[in-house]
C-alpha cells in the first residue's frame, strides 16, 4: 500500500512537472514570435484596474491603522497629562481651612468626572473608527487574494490552452504528409508480408495516427472549457468590483470624518469645562489673596474711597448688577469672547464672530435657559447705543469668559 502511495504522488508530481515544462517552453515560443498568443485588451484593462484598487486599498487600510495608532497613542498621552493634572491638584493649594469645603469638593468631583468622560470619549471615538471605517475596509479587502489567485490561475489556463491550440494545429498541418509517409512505408513492408497480413499494416500506421490527432483534439476541448469559465468569471467579477471602490471610500471616509466631527465636538465641550474649571481655581485664589487685606481695612469688597482699594476682593462675575452705574446693562453676569463663529439659525439667538466681546445676561425667567446656552448683547452694541434691544442667546461653548 506504501508503494502505491508513493507511486500515485510520484504520477502527480511528474505531471505537475510536465505541466511546467509545457508552460516554460510555450512561452519561450511566444517570445520568440514562433507561436501566437491570445490577447484579450479589454480583460488586461481589468487587471491594470484591479491591482490599482489593490494597491489603492492596501495603502488606505495602512494608513488607516497608522491614524488608529496615533489615536491611542494621543490617548495614552492625554490621560497622563490629565493624570498629572489630577495628582497635583490639591485643595490645601489656596488653603482649604480657610474657605468654603463644600466649594473645594464640588470642584474636585467636578474634576473627576471631566477626566473619566475625557477618557471613555477617546476609548468610544478608537472603537467606533475601528468598528465602522476599519472593519468594514478589511472585509472589502479580503476578497482580493482569492480574485487575484483565480487571475493567475486563468494565466496558466491560458497558456495551457495556446500550447494545445499549437499542438492540434501542428498535428492537423502534418496529417497528410504522415499519412503520405505510412502509405509508402506500408507498402514496403506488405509486399514482404504474406498475403494474409496484407493491407493490416497500413491500418494499424492510420489508426495510430488518428489516435494521436483525436487526444490533441480532446486535450484542446477541455484546455478551452477551462480557460473560457475562468475568463467569463473574472470578466463578470472584476468590472463589478472596480465600481464598488467608491461606495468604499465613501463609507470610510464619510464614516470617519463623522466620528471626528463628534469627538472634536464632545472634546470641545469637555475642554470648556476644563478651563472653567481652572477659572474656578483661579477666582479661589485671588478671593484667598484679597480677603486677608479686606479683614485689615475692615471694609467691604466694593467699598469706595478707600485708600486700600486696590486689595479689595473684587466682585465675583457670577454677580448680577442691576445696571444702576450706566455702564453695564441690567442683568449683567459676566463678559465672554467668542472663539468660533456662529451662524444664528432663529429670531432670538445672537450670531457671533471670533474675537466678538458679548455682555452675559441673566434670563427674565431662569426655567426659560437652556443647558448649554446663555443670553447676552454684544458690548458693541451696548456701548452704541445702550440698550439691550438686540440680545440673544448663543452657545455656551463657542465663548470663553474674559
């Protein structure tokens, strides 16, 4: 049983050889011009497109991984900045014993939890790119090494099929010359046969060369069969594939600049609570710097004709005037910078440029606010004219207290 299994592979590796051999020497005489060979324009144009979209989508799905990469990698660098923050933050920083602690720990939880949605939002924005843009662009690229394999497997076919298209015809061409040539042989070799064995010959010489000239024809029918299906496949596959590029590159990149559009967006908000964090702090220390001067003089924050004005605590912007000195306007909070335009969609909100300085307000009706949003005039406008006929409400976001 040993010996017929190694004889069965020796068949098939002979065979494969032989294969081989056929496809080397078909080619040879293919370019030496000795052989003709079938060129199809059209099926070449299909290929030249199909590595492109190869090539194409390999380097995109690279690149794609890089940029992936250096998400994590800003990730990674941004929790240790915040980590940072978060160690060296400490209320006994602007002297905790002396000041409101249900103030320090409400700034210190609102701390905590801008660092832990900072960090599930560069976690959610990796894996919604790695989900929606990644996966899908390797699903896309996954069909590429069988097609590519089937192309090279119709290239061989191909050449199988020019050498036996070569051979039958070599054997048609030369099938009244061999036939001339056992005639004369035959006839030789009859007229010292016995009479019997007479006209024996010839038939056998005949149906040898038939038998020759028929495994030619039956060898190029199945060379054909197989190259012809791998053709019309691929033919039927590769202009379909070639269209399908754009609805991919649509998708990954339409996908993508999505997820940025809401993480930039998110981030945006969360960095905003970030720095009004950090004006909180800062407030606490000019309160802690100013009240020890306050104690001395005896006087209060806002006192005038003082002579120790200048270390007086200031008036806190969360205070609201009621525009009695005819400088500000009623209601007045606080004074923002724009630092992003924004377009006013409705009749009540205020459209900002960068660079805008806006008076905040307070609203008539605090249940009328929403999150996120404040009213206020431009101090232009209020400066001008001095009124507050052209208030609005706009983003909380696209400003920064001044």
């Amino acid at each position: 049983m040993a010996e017929i299994g190694k004889g069965g592979s020796a068949g098939k590796l002979a065979i494969s050889v032989q294969k081989r051999l056929t496809r080397a020497q078909e080619k040879v005489m293919q370019k030496l011009g000795k052989a003709d060979e079938t060129r199809d324009a059209a099926f070449e144009e299909m290929v030249a497109n199909f590595n492109k979209q190869m090539t194409e989508g390999s380097k995109l799905q690279k690149d794609l991984k890089a940029y992936l990469t250096a998400v994590k990698t800003m990730h990674d660098a941004s929790r240790r900045l915040q980590d940072c923050l978060a160690d060296m933050y400490e209320p006994d920083w602007f002297g905790k014993e002396e000041m409101d602690a249900m103030t320090e720990e409400m700034i210190e939880k609102e701390m905590d939890n801008n660092l832990e949605d900072t960090d599930t939002l560069w976690l959610d924005y990796h894996q919604n790119i790695t989900d929606k843009s990644l996966t899908s662009l390797d699903s896309y690229l996954a069909q590429f090494p069988d097609i590519k394999a089937r192309i090279a497997k119709r290239d061989r076919k191909m050449v199988d099929f020019d050498s036996a298209r070569h051979h039958f015809s070599s054997l048609q061409k030369g099938k009244k010359k061999d036939e001339a040539k056992i005639a004369k042989q035959a006839a030789l070799l009859e007229m010292a046969a016995p009479s019997w064995a007479q006209g024996l010959i010839s038939a056998h010489q005949v149906a040898q060369t038939n038998l020759s000239f028929n495994q030619a024809e039956e060898e190029l029918g199945r060379a054909q069969k197989i190259f012809e299906e791998l053709n019309v496949e691929l033919q039927d596959e590769l202009p379909s594939l070639w269209d399908n590029r754009v609805g991919v590159y649509v998708n990954t990149f339409q996908g993508l600049a999505g997820h940025q559009e809401k993480f930039h967006g998110e981030m945006s908000k969360l960095s905003q609570n970030l720095n009004d964090i950090m004006t909180k702090l800062e407030e606490q220390r000019e309160l802690k710097k100013g009240a020890p001067a306050a104690t001395k003089t005896g006087e209060g924050p806002k006192s005038e004709g003082t002579n120790h004005s200048e270390s007086a605590t200031p008036t806190p912007k969360s205070a609201v005037t009621n525009g009695s000195d005819g400088d500000l306007p009623p209601g007045f909070l606080y004074k923002v910078k724009a630092v992003h335009e924004y377009a006013a969609t409705d009749g009540d909100e205020l459209e900002l440029k960068i660079g805008d300085d806006v008076l905040v307000l307070a609203f008539d009706n605090p249940d009328e606010q929403d999150d996120g949003w404040l009213l206020g005039v431009q101090e232009a406008h209020w400066v001008q004219n001095k009124d507050t006929s052209a208030k609005g409400v706009f983003p909380e976001n696209f400003t920064q207290k001044v």
